[in-house]
C-alpha cells in the first residue's frame, strides 16, 4: 500500500501528457510534445518493472521516431514558390514575400523559393507540378496597375486551397492572383478586377 | 550518520531543482532560463545521485557514470541550445 | 524515501505546466531538456529504492541518450527556422 502512494501520480502524469499531446495544433510543438510523452512514459514503465520496455520507449520511441518525424514534417510542410531570379531583389518582392510569409505561418507553413531564369521555365514547372505557386512583376499592359502606381505581381497558383487562403489575406493592391487548373483548364478563374481600376486601365 | 548525510544530499538537490526550474514559468528570455536550468537543475541531479550514492555503495559503477554523464551531457547541451536559440551564428 | 519521490513529481510539474502554455518553441525544449534530465534521475531513484541492478542500467543510459536526441532535435527545428 505504501508503494502506491508514489505509483498513482506518476501514472496519472501519462494521460496529461497525453492530452497535452493530442490537443497540440503546431506540429513542431507536437514534436517535442511526444518526446515529453516518451520520457514520462519510460518513468511509468520502470515503476512496474519493465526495464525492457522503457529502453526501448527511450531509444525507439523517442529518439528515433522524433527525429524522423521531425525530417518528415520539415520538408512536406513547405509551399515551393517560383520567381524569375532578376526580380527577387527587389523591395516590392521583398514586401510582397513578407505578407506571404506572414500568411501561411498561420498555416504552419514553410515557404521555399524556387528562381528560374525566364517565364517560360516557370510555367513549365507550374505544368509539372515542381513548384505550388509563382510570382512574376506585372507587365505595364497586361493586368491593370494599382492607383498607387507602384508595381503589382501576378501570382499564380494550382492549389485551389491556396488560392481561397491568399484570396482572403492577400491585399489586391499587392498581388493579382489566378488560379489554374490543371486538370480542365476551362475552370481557371481569374480574381474579378475591383471596378474602379478597371475604369483606369 | 550516513543515512543522515544522504537524506540532506537529497534534499539539498530537490531544493536546487525547484531553484532552477521555478524561472522557467516566468516570462524572461530563453538564454536566462537556460542558465538558470543548467547551472542549478544539474547541480541538482548531481547532488540526488551523490546522495544514492551515500545509500547504496554497492552500485558505485553506476551512480558514477550517471554522474558523469550529467555533467558532460549537461553542459555541453546547454551550450547546443544556446547556439541553436541565438539564430546559428550567421 | 516516499516523499522523495512525491516532492520529484511536484518538481516535474512544473516544466509540464511550462510546455503546456507554447509561446516559442525553444521555451519547449528548455521544458523537454528538464523533464528529460529530471525523469532518468527519477528512474535511478527507483532502482536504488527497490535494489535493482537492471533499472539503473537503463535509467543511466536513458539519461545519457536523451541528451543526445535534445541535440539532434534543436538542430533540426534551428534548420527550419532558417528558411
């Protein structure tokens, strides 16, 4: 009966850790969560005996699932963006890569920029799936300027999922944006133009 | 008075581990709380493990390489995560 | 040797409580470093209290390879906040 005494709120630490774990949303929080969890959960299998186990917890659960996950999580949360390498240093660029850095963090997302050498290259990647979304500076005649008359850059996505979130956070004096797709390329949609820059233009 | 003695060691560590740990609530940077964790969370584990030590000779081996560990592994993880939280030097 | 163990639970506590409440994700770690840390002690605890040769063994080595997966994970989270 005296043994119990410490027993029971080693044990009852597993489930809060485990709830902890479960109601985690950022994944790498959830990363180092599980190794909380692991520790704690190598103590509880010592306390009945199983030194076996709790090596194992320590060594495979641990160490070798965290780090894998870790690697896992790191490359398949990532956007890949293409832009044409002559305009990455710009100051708009730099602005516009800001808000869209700003934007998908909320989503847990990590962007990756992808430069091309010309259009061309780009949109063939765009074709082929290598890159999710592209940017390119706005050509004087094609979509309309901002009344500003600082430059704008036309995004392109294939995601349609990415297309609703910039849609909603990106400002449209910053970025013009279309989404493509791929499989009917009749369903494209182009963002509709606010009235009174069309009036400009 | 060994037993005495290993008592007080125990204590004297489980102080030093709400000592280090208790910053950690607080909302001062993560180099502060590093320094405080490390300094005085490993000193006292150390101080727990001398304390067995005192109980049980016999499993001297042991107790003298957790010993070891903790103070190697410790201090070179405190240094790991200074690095890596200050941006990697770049 | 109970309340030993019970005041090391209240002392756990606390970094749980810690990692509970993310704000940056090196808060957490310095969280997990401690727990780490403070359960192979615990584990040691336990085998001297219970004279078993065995749970040493495995807390000392669970003390010692736990530190070395702390580093690899800072490692990899530092790369991801790179980008």
């Amino acid at each position: 009966m005296s043994e119990q005494l410490y027993i029971i709120p080693i044990v009852l630490l597993l489930p809060l850790t485990g709830c902890m774990l479960v109601l985690q949303v950022n994944p790498y929080h959830a990363l180092v969560i599980r190794g909380i969890f692991g520790a704690i959960a190598a103590l509880v299998y010592v306390l009945f005996g199983a030194a076996d186990v709790a090596l194992t917890e320590a060594l495979v659960g641990t160490m070798l699932s965290i780090t894998l996950y870790a690697v896992a999580v790191r490359s398949s949360l990532s956007l890949r963006v293409g832009a044409i390498e002559d305009q990455l240093k710009a100051h708009t660029a730099r602005e516009l890569l800001s808000v869209l850095r700003a934007t998908f963090s909320k989503h847990h997302l990590r962007l990756e920029i992808v430069p091309y050498t010309n259009l061309l290259a780009m949109q063939a990647a765009l074709r082929a799936k290598e890159i999710h979304c592209s940017y390119v500076l706005s050509e004087p005649g094609g979509s309309p300027s901002p009344p500003g008359g600082g430059s704008r850059y036309d995004i392109q996505t294939r995601v349609s999922r990415l297309y609703e979130i910039m849609q909603a956070e990106v400002p449209p004096t910053k970025a013009y944006l279309r989404y493509i797709d791929l499989a009917n390329p009749d369903k494209s949609t182009e963002v509709p133009i606010p009235e009174a820059m069309e009036g400009k233009s | 008075m060994i037993d005495t003695l290993s008592y007080l060691c125990i204590g004297v560590g489980i102080f030093f581990w709400f000592w280090g740990t208790l910053p950690l609530v607080g909302d001062r940077s993560v180099l502060f709380k590093l320094h405080s964790l490390s300094v005085a969370d490993t000193l006292g584990s150390m101080s727990i493990v001398v304390g067995l030590l005192l109980k049980i000779p016999r499993e001297w081996p042991l107790l003298v390489l957790a010993l070891i560990s903790l103070a190697i592994w410790n201090t070179v993880l405190g240094y790991v995560l200074a690095y890596c939280s200050s941006g990697g030097g770049d | 040797m109970n309340w030993i163990l019970l005041a090391t639970i209240a002392a756990l506590l606390i970094p749980i409580y810690e990692a509970w409440q993310d704000e940056n994700i090196w808060q957490t770690m310095l969280a997990f470093s401690s727990i780490a840390s403070k359960t192979s002690i615990m584990i040691l605890i336990v085998s001297v209290l219970r004279d078993d040769w065995t749970l040493g063994v495995v807390g000392v080595i669970i003390l010692s390879v736990g530190n070395a997966a702390l580093m690899l994970l800072a490692h990899i989270i530092r790369r991801t906040n790179e980008l």
